[in-house]
C-alpha cells in the first residue's frame, strides 16, 4: 500500500466510525504505525509484547506433549510428562545458547516452526539465518507433500524444481521489499513478476511467456495445496508467511544480481534493508565479495542515527556468523570494542556489547573479545577510587591519561571524582590537559563526564581565567552536581553571592539529591564562599537539630569555618558533654578538633568531664586528650596503657608529653623492651620510644622475625621510619612470610622494597588472583614500575554496572572458551553491584548443569562463598543459595552455615528492600524446593528480624513467574489484608487477578488509609481505573468513602483515573483553582489535563522543569501518563508544545516534548525532521552539549540522548 493510499484510507475509516459509532481494531507492522501514528491521534494504541520465556515454555510443553503423545498413543501420562519436561530442557538451553533463537523464539508464529524443526530431528543452528535456510526449505519440500498427502492429491507437477521455485520467490521477496514494503502485494502482480522473472533467459529460468505465466499463477495460488510460504492477506492480496523470511529470501536474490554492490551501498543506512543486507553476506561464498561487501557498507556519510545503525550492523557481521574475512572482522571488531568504551548512549553501547559478546564463537575474534572482557567484567578492585587516584603520581602516559578520561564517564560517582583529581594532578606535569578537560566540560555528551571534567578544572586550575564563563555556564544546570561543583569554582574566585547562599544551604539536605561523593564541596563552598558569613553560622547550628539534615555537614562547616566562634566552640562542647557517642558518624571528628580547637577552654572542661565518666572509646580519647593536655588526661591515658588497644594512649603521650616526661617514660620503656606481644603491640611507636634509629632497628627486627608476631604492620611501620640500613634483605625475608596473613603490613613492605623483584613479584601475583585490598598501596608505591602500571589500568575501569550485569547474563549461554569464561564468572569476589555478582553464581551454575560437567566441584565453589563472606554475609549468602538453586543442589541446602541451615537462610535475605530481583527470581523459580521453609516465614514471619511485609512486597514481584508462589502468595494475600498495602502486591494482583473482587478490595483498602505510601495510592489509583473504569457502583463507593468536597486527594487521583468525565473531577478542578491550594503533582497534572488549557500546562510543565531537577524520577511518575493522555485527545495540545519546543529552545522542553509527543504517538513527521536536525547540530565539532530535565527518562541527561530516543 502506499503511502498516499493508507492515508486516504484512513480518511474513509475515521469518517466511517464518527458516523457509525462502532468500536474498531486496527493491526499492523510497527512500520506502517509509524508512518500513520500522526494521523490517529486520540486512538488508543497497544503492541503486542513478544512472549516471556514462561509462556514459551508453555507453548513448547504444549507441542511437545501433544506430538508424543500422536507419536505413541501408549505412553502413560507420566512417562509423556517426564519425556515433555526432558524435550522442553533440551530445546530451551539450545535457544538460550544463540540470541539469534532466543529473539525469533518470542515471536509465536517463529516459535512453534522452531519446535517444528526440532521434531523434525534438525539439529537447531545458532545463526537464524540457518534457521530460515531450514524453514524455507521445509515450506518448499517436505510441507506440499504433507499438505497433498493430507488432502488425498495426487503428486505436483515436476515443472520447476525446489531450486527454481525458491529463486522465484526470491525475486518476488526482493520486489515486495523494494516497492512493497509494508509486506501485502496485489496477487495479480506478484503473478506477473514471478512470471517475468521465469521467462527471463538471464538471470531466470526461459520459460514460455505461456508457461511462464501459468506456472507464476500457480506458485502464487494462496490456495491450501501451495507451499506455505505466501499467505492471504485479502481476498486480493498476498504476502509472505512472516516478514522474516520475506527479508530472507530478499536476501537471496540481492545475493545474485550483478549490481548488488550498488544495492548495498544504496540501502546500507536504511534500516529496513539491515535484515536484507545480513542476509545477503550470508549467502556471500567468496572472499574477495565479502571484502567488498563490508568496503561499501564501511563507505562514509549518513547523520548520526543511521551512522549508528550501521555500526551495528558491522557489528553483526564480524561478530556473528557471517564470511567475512579474519583481518576485517578484527578491524571493525577492535572499532566496535573501543565504540563500547567510549560511547554515551547507553542503548548503542548495550546493542554492541549484545553483538561483541556473539564473538565469543567466533575463532576470527574470540581472542579480540576476551582480552577486552578480562578488563571489563567482573569488577576486581574493592578500593578502585585509592588505584585511580595515584595514578596522579604517575608518570605521564597515553594509556594512563585515555584511561582518566574515561574515568569522567564511570556511572560509579567515586571513580569518575578519583580520575578527576589524578588528572588535576597530571595537570601540573602536562598543562595541555586543560585544553582536554575543557573541551570534555562543554562537548561531552555525558552529564557525568562534564562534572567530572569541571571537578578536575576547579581543582588543577582554579584561578584560570578561561574557566570563569564555564564556571557560570554550569551554574545554571539542572543538575544539582553539576551546580555544586562549580559553585565551588566560583568560591575560589571569589564570585558567590548571595543568590546562591539559599541553595548550597540546601544542599546540607539529605533531600537535596547531592551525591554521597560530592558532599564534601558543600562545606567547602559555605566555608570559601561566604567565610564567617553569621548566616552560614546560624543555619548550621539550627541544622544539628533538623530533621532530614546531614549533621556532618554542618559539624564540619562549623569546624572549618567557625572554630573562634564561641557560639560553636559552646556547640561543640555541648555536643561532648552531653552525647554518649558525640559526633557519631563523623569519623574524623576528633582529629579536626585537634586540630582546629587546641587549647580551647570550653572544650577543655568538656573533655575533662566526660574523661572523669570514663566512656570515651580509645580511639576518641587519644585525640581528646591532646586537646587540653590536662594532667588529669594524661592520668587516664597511663591508665589505658594496660588496655588491648594501647597504642592510641601511648602514641598520645608520646605526641602531647614525650619521653623527657619522668612519668611516662618508664612507663613507655617498659612496653619497649618488655615481652614481645606487648612490644609489638606499639612497634611502630619504638622509634620515638627508643631514641636510637640503630637500638631500635634491631628490636624491631627481633620483633618481625617472631614467629607468633601478631602486628607486623606495626612493625614495618617502624622500621619505615628508622630505615632498614643493611638489614634489608633479612628484614624483607622476615616480612614476606607475614604476606598472606591479616594485619600484614603489605603497604608498608611496598614503601620499604618498592624496588625488589621478589615484592614486585608479589605484587603482580596479588593483582593476578584479584586481591583487590591491595591495589591502591601498589597504585601508590609501586606506581614507577611499568608491568604494574599496566596490571592496575587493566583492573581499574570495568563498564559501568548495568553492562557487567548484561555481560554476566550473556555468559549464562554455552559460549567462549568454557575455561576462559569459568574464570570470569568465579573472579566475582570483589563485585560491587550485588545484582552482577548474584548473576555470576547462576551463569556459574547454569553452564555447569549445561555442560554436563560434575557439579560437586561448583558446589562446593558455591559452599566457600558462603562460609568466606569476604564483604558482606548477607551478599555471599544469596550469591552461594542463588548457584545452589540453579544447580537444584537440593542437598547442599540442608548443609549449616553460620549457625543455621541455608534453606534458613532464604526467608532472612528476603528481608529489606535491596535485595536484588535476580535472587528473588530464583527463589520464586525453584520455589517447590524451598516452599516447606519460605511459606510459613510468610505466613508467621521467622525469628531473625525477618521483616515479612519487606519478604512478600519482594517476592510479589516474580511471584507470578511460578504458578506454585503465586499460588501461596494469594493464600497469604486473600488471608491477610494488612499485607495489601504494597505496590509491588497490588500489581501482583492486577497481573494474576484483573478485575476480580480481591483486587478492587484491596486497592480501596489502600484509599481508605490514613496516610498511605504516595506509590501505593498511585498504584491503587491507576489499578481502578485500568480495571474498573467506568464501573458506577466502584464510583459511587469512591465518592461516599470520604464524604468531603472535594473528595480526599488519594482517592480523587482514582476518580481521574478510571472517571474523567464525572463531575466530580470538574467540581475539584474549579475549589482547587479557586482556593489555590497546593497538590501533588500526580493530581496536580490529571486534573489540569483534563481541564487546562494547553497555555496553562505549558507554564505548569515549565515551571516543573525547575522545581523537580532534584528528584525528577518522581515527577515523571506523576506528570506524564495524565500529559500523554491529553495530547492523544487534543491535537491543540501538542500543537502548543511542538511551537514553544521550536521557538524556546529550553533543554529540558527539548529533553522531554519530543519523546512526550513520541510517547502519545502524535510525534509528526515535521518535528521529527527537526530532532533529527537538532541530533546533528548537537552531534558537530566544537558545539556545546546541553543538558536537561528528561521527564520521560526520569532524569537530567544530555540532550542529545534525548532526541536520539524520541526518533
């Protein structure tokens, strides 16, 4: 159909249904939608979501039953059951080996012709393509025989051959694509072209034109004795039985015609051609046209979108299993490997990792895509920000200075501001970084490289006079990063004033957004930009008192800022007096005091008494000790010197009184010279206790060479300061037996030997097996040596989280060198993200139950995680339970670990709510196998602080996975109504029970509460009005549930939702419009996107780009279904918003409105002309990148990403 057809149409069709009233369903390719959607404006639209790996398992136990069961009518039902469950096994790890099944397997129609091929004993390949190979060839053989057997026909005629007919069809397919390309064609013509490419003597077989046209007819016949492969689409029309093997046989054909370079070069940016143009390198043979082949799809040109269309595509081909010469593959694999790195758009670098990782089966660049993943995945170093921050001191290197760059870009806060600082520290060895870091602060296309590069500018380059305009460019961001860190630049130029103050006092807020690694800045921009400003004073003091605010932050502005005030110094003194822990949290609290209020005599009476209560800790009283150096406190800290900790009062005596002090230093000799557990309790204080670098080298040596040393980290650490003289071998050999044990000393063997080959030795070793512990003492003195400089890059910068966890994920299917791939997943120890390492154990698991490899081995694997915890118990026990369920160790559950069995185990770790999805997943999954102990946590909740609300919200959400949890999770539910008040529930009851009386029950329970949770009355709301819409008897329960006028605002948020037409809403509109009063934004927008005008919402959205920047996923959650459900309705609406995008220009209207009217599916081809336009103008050199509030997105991002989502 062309286009102007459809249009005309669809003219006819909304004129039909306006006067007719009917209800009407329309269906069609996402090509032709998106070519019409502008014209359907205020018509609901849905896609049909691709089958879960549950109903495909479903569909295929269905099958598979049923063909054994035709098979064998004598099979019991048990035996057909368990033979199903075997076939169903097999087929499903087969797909899940090959993305290329897995993807056609979602498709039901592509599903069941897979079955079909494996019934049919053919060995599923991984590559579809092969699969539409045996598709077509079992459409033109094996299924007319079938389908003539069926009918009692006699044999066809032996015409055309199997060979014939495909290539006929082959040309029908390449004429569909080119000039039909929504997949229907006039049956009359597709006869005459399959009879004109017959009667072709070139290229086709040299019928008769008589033959030729009556064999066309037939071949096209779409009657039930044909092949298959072409289907009616309308009495008059036909097209082929799946669109996939349209492009397939398209393929073919394009494979074979003389100006197929042409072709490819022509249509290599289109992205309906890409399954096309795959296709025909697949049928590509030799060499020298595969090189060519990939030459002109390498050819330059094309915008920015198409450019990455196409990186994917050659992706594809040399990663895939595709001819494509080794040298190429490697080349374009090493672009695309580099492109992963260095992307900024997160749906592009996904796409390629997906591609890059099908290298894994490929000889030409397995060994390319290994090197890379051992630098990727998994995440190696526990401490990367020490690693990369002495990188700082190292020497100036390419390889080192590209890494820091990349480091701008990490999504891990506390990397991206360690790279920062290492590069202002390189800075001062090459200043052309200046010119990198400033480029990267405008240009970047990443909200985190541009703070990051801003950071390191303010740090490196403070007083430079070309950062002054970035300073105030990024002072007007949305992003409230962003702002504090140049807000911290404008305070060393001495440029803040008072319009800034209200914000950074905010910034003290735990709701300010401000990142955990960024609150730092904030002290330091109250203290440098506005020092000994009462104000600053004031709001701090009252801030050690308010609720929801860090009262670290203004401890330490206090500290910093005020520490003559005696206004603070009484604060401060209060705090010691009178709290049982003072300063709890601000563990460096102590030192500051020391540092900044020595002598102070306010403080000195304080410490004077909580010293007579005695409840300091040791830590606390070294430092508090020294700050009035009473005598008393010296009595107190002789006292300690008998404690197990007495190293923190005799390094305090030493430092405040010395050893000239004729009570103290006996004392402190005593300890010296005394038994050597004792001596070596305080070893790194013998140098300062001795006097005599000689007299107590040896001591310290005696000490380290003690076998039963229990602190030899003290006792490098005073060998440190008295040398090692000519003792040094003997003293290294001492210290390296210590190496494994803890409280080693390691750092200080590092300061003392950085030279040694044996401790450099050592230290390569370290980083091999991944004792990450280490990496920043030999980031930090081991540095000069280039083999650990290299080592250290290679660990230092894995991707970011969510590609970790797709790469553990990929991994689970039988790809790579097993070895190789083992080695990765069990190298998981110092993982941080929780949902990465769980996945490793079930990749783990999964290949070694595939692999058919013994599986005592990864049990007991999995049985050391658990009892080591080297980070945290709780995650190694749901990484070892996950790899147990997944291996169905069943056994190994009953085993004890930690005073309790594993099954145990599994209620407690459901408890809060991070418990990682994948876990839960697997609970609900293999939930026949730990039911007898999870079920009754649930019904009664378990000893353990097991919190059961927490266990069940969790559980909710995967419960539906598993018909025996969902199934006890209703019991739980129907039975208890306290346990409703959950969104993750409510959902759970709107997948399994939509429209039912529980669920209508519930979601008014949820009403009816006092003070709900803003996402459960949200999800309520919607819930009522998704199931029960229109329902009057739900409406007048809603109306009379409160009695108030206008109805409370929970439960006028269900009204909106499922009743927009009630007067009800209009009445609420006009008391809320006369009375001003505030509102949520959830009612606030489906209120006024029912009644505004697009004028007011305009000012309204406006307006929310700058108050939700903070938080601006919540108000995504509030404000876009209401907005999208106006613009499908008001086509003046999205007229205003496509007129303020162009005439504007603010970013965050750019960030939002383009994919807000893609949302709504009224995005018109004049606007996407101009995203397309803008992605251009932003994608050039030297052009600064903004950044805005994406509401869709839920987030501040480029804007660039932004548009490049909208089209």
């Amino acid at each position: 159909m062309r286009s102007d057809y459809g249009e005309l149409a669809l003219d006819r069709l909304r004129v039909f249904v306006q006067q007719r009233g009917v209800p009407v369903l329309l269906s069609s390719r996402p090509d032709g939608y998106k070519l019409f959607k502008a014209k359907l404006s205020g018509w609901a639209d849905g896609h049909i979501a691709d089958l879960s790996e549950l109903q495909q398992r479903r569909l295929a136990t269905t099958w598979f039953a049923h063909q054994l069961r035709n098979a064998n009518e004598d099979l019991a039902d048990e035996v057909v059951s368990q033979r199903t469950m075997a076939e169903v096994e097999t087929f499903f790890e087969d797909l899940h080996d090959s993305p290329d099944l897995a993807q056609l397997a979602a498709v039901p129609l592509l599903l069941c012709l897979l079955i079909a091929l494996r019934r049919a004993e053919v060995a599923l390949p991984r590559s579809r393509f092969r699969v539409y190979e045996e598709v077509v060839k079992h459409l033109l053989e094996a299924h007319p025989r079938r389908r003539r057997r069926a009918a009692a026909m006699a044999d066809d005629d032996n015409t055309l051959s199997s060979t014939d007919m495909r290539q006929a069809f082959e040309r029908l397919a390449y004429e569909m694509h080119c000039a039909y390309p929504e997949g229907m064609i006039p049956i009359e013509t597709a006869s005459e072209v399959v009879a004109a490419y017959l009667q072709d003597g070139e290229v086709g077989v040299g019928l008769e034109r008589i033959e030729a046209r009556r064999v066309g007819a037939r071949l096209v016949d779409v009657g039930e004795t044909n092949t298959g492969l072409l289907v009616g689409r309308s009495p008059r029309e036909a097209g082929f039985f799946h669109r996939s093997l349209q492009e397939f046989l398209a393929a073919g054909y394009l494979s074979r015609i003389n100006d197929q370079l042409e072709v490819v070069q022509t249509r290599r940016l289109d992205p309906q051609w890409r399954e096309v143009l795959l296709g025909a390198l697949h049928f590509t043979r030799r060499t020298q046209d595969a090189r060519e082949f990939i030459n002109r799809l390498r050819a330059p040109g094309g915008t920015v979108a198409q450019r990455q269309h196409l990186a994917q595509l050659l992706a594809e081909a040399a990663f895939g299993e595709f001819p494509v010469p080794p040298a190429v593959a490697q080349e374009i694999a090493r672009d695309t490997l580099t492109a992963i790195e260095h992307e900024t758009w997160a749906p592009q670098r996904e796409r390629l990792l997906s591609h890059s990782l099908d290298g894994l089966q490929s000889a030409k660049v397995r060994d390319l895509v290994h090197e890379r993943l051992r630098r990727w995945f998994p995440e190696r170093l526990r401490h990367p920000a020490a690693v990369l921050e002495a990188m700082g001191t190292w020497p100036i290197e390419d390889e080192t200075v590209s890494l820091l760059l990349r480091g701008l870009h990490a999504e891990d806060a506390s990397r991206r501001i360690s790279a920062a600082k290492a590069l202002a520290a390189l800075g001062c060895q090459q200043p052309t970084l200046f010119n990198e870091l400033a480029r990267v602060a405008m240009q970047a296309q990443s909200l985190d490289a541009q703070a990051g590069a801003v950071y390191a500018l303010v740090r490196g380059w403070p007083e430079a006079l070309d950062l002054s305009e970035m300073l105030d460019y990024h002072a007007t961001s949305p992003d409230p990063d962003q702002r504090l860190i140049a807000y911290a630049g404008l305070a060393k130029q001495g440029r803040l004033g008072d319009e800034q103050l209200e914000e950074v006092l905010h910034f003290r807020s735990y709701r300010s957004e401000i990142s955990y690694f960024l609150r730092h800045l904030v002290v330091e921009v109250l203290v440098q930009g506005w020092p000994g400003d009462l104000r600053v004073r004031d709001a701090c003091l009252s801030g050690l008192s308010q609720a929801g605010m860090d009262k670290d932050l203004n401890w330490q502005v206090l500290f910093q800022g005020f520490a003559s005030d005696l206004r603070v110094q009484d604060a401060v003194s209060e705090e010691i007096r009178e709290k049982e822990s003072p300063f709890l949290s601000l563990h460096d609290a102590w030192p500051q005091l020391l540092r900044r209020f020595r002598d102070v005599p306010a403080l000195v009476r304080a410490i004077e008494v909580r010293l007579k209560r005695g409840d300091l800790t040791d830590h606390d009283l070294h430092f508090a000790s020294l700050i009035g150096q009473t005598a008393f406190s010296k009595t107190k800290l002789l006292e300690n010197l008998n404690d197990d900790y007495r190293h923190w009062p005799a390094e305090a005596l030493l430092e405040g009184w010395g050893m000239d002090d004729p009570e103290i230093a006996p004392r402190l000799l005593e300890l010296a010279t005394g038994p050597d557990d004792v001596a070596a309790s305080i070893a790194f204080l013998i140098p300062d206790i001795l006097r005599d670098p000689a007299t107590a080298r040896q001591r310290l040596i005696a000490l380290l060479r003690d076998p039963k040393c229990a602190r030899p980290d003290f006792v490098l650490n005073g060998l440190y300061k008295v040398g090692v003289g000519e003792d040094g071998q003997s003293i290294l050999d001492a210290a390296l037996i210590y190496l494994d044990r803890s409280s080693n000393g390691a750092d200080y063997v590092f300061r003392l030997f950085p030279q040694e080959t044996r401790v450099l030795r050592y230290a390569e070793q370290l980083l091999e097996k991944g004792a990450g512990w280490a990496a920043g003492a030999i980031a930090h003195y081991l540095g000069h040596e280039e083999s650990i400089r290299r080592a250290l890059r290679d660990q230092s910068m894995p991707l970011d989280p969510g590609l970790r966890f797709a790469i553990a994920s990929k991994l689970r299917q039988r790809l790579g060198d097993p070895e190789e791939v083992l080695s990765l997943l069990e190298a998981h120890h110092e993982e941080s993200d929780v949902e990465t390492r769980v996945q490793c154990s079930i990749s783990l698991a999964h290949r070694a139950r595939t692999e058919g490899r013994q599986l005592a081995p990864t049990i007991e694997y999995f049985m050391q995680e658990m009892h080591a915890h080297r980070v945290s118990l709780r995650v190694a026990m749901r990484t070892g339970i996950a790899g147990l369920l997944t291996l169905r160790a069943i056994d190994a559950l009953t085993v004890e670990v930690h005073g309790r069995r594993i099954l145990d185990w599994i209620p407690l770790l459901l408890d809060n709510y991070e418990t990682p999805g994948n876990f839960v997943a697997t609970v609900a999954r293999h939930w026949e196998d730990v039911r007898d102990v999870v079920r009754p946590a649930l019904t009664e909740g378990r000893e353990g602080g097991f919190a059961r609300e927490v266990g069940l919200e969790a559980l909710a959400a995967y419960a539906d996975g598993s018909s025996l949890a969902g199934q006890d999770l209703l019991e739980v539910i129907e039975r208890d109504r306290t346990i409703r008040h959950s969104p993750a529930v409510l959902r759970f009851l709107g997948r399994v029970l939509p429209g039912s009386g529980l669920l209508l029950e519930a979601c008014l329970d949820v009403l009816r509460e006092e003070n709900p949770r803003r996402d459960t009355s949200l999800a309520a709301a919607q819930l009522l009005g998704k199931y029960f819409g229109g329902n009057i008897s739900v409406l007048e329960r809603l109306t009379t549930a409160t009695g108030s006028v206008p109805p409370q605002e929970d439960v006028l948020m269900a009204i909106v939702e499922g009743w927009p037409e009630s007067p009800v809403v209009k009445e609420a509109y006009d008391w809320y419009t006369l009375n001003r009063e505030s509102l949520s934004y959830s009612l606030y927008f489906r209120l006024a996107g029912l009644h505004s005008t697009p004028e007011q919402l305009i000012t309204a959205l406006n307006a929310t780009f700058k108050s939700c920047a903070a938080a601006p996923a919540i108000a995504s959650q509030s404000i876009v279904p209401p907005l999208v459900r106006r613009l499908r309705q008001d086509p003046a609406f999205g007229t205003a918003l496509a007129t303020w995008l162009t005439t504007d220009r603010n970013p965050s209207a750019i960030a939002t409105i383009p994919r807000l009217l893609a949302r709504a599916g009224v995005l018109s081809d004049e606007l996407r002309e101009w995203c397309a336009t803008e992605i251009e103008r932003l994608s050039g050199e030297n052009t600064t990148a903004p950044i805005g509030t994406d509401l869709i997105a839920g987030r501040v991002r480029p804007v660039l990403h932004s548009l490049l989502d909208a089209i």
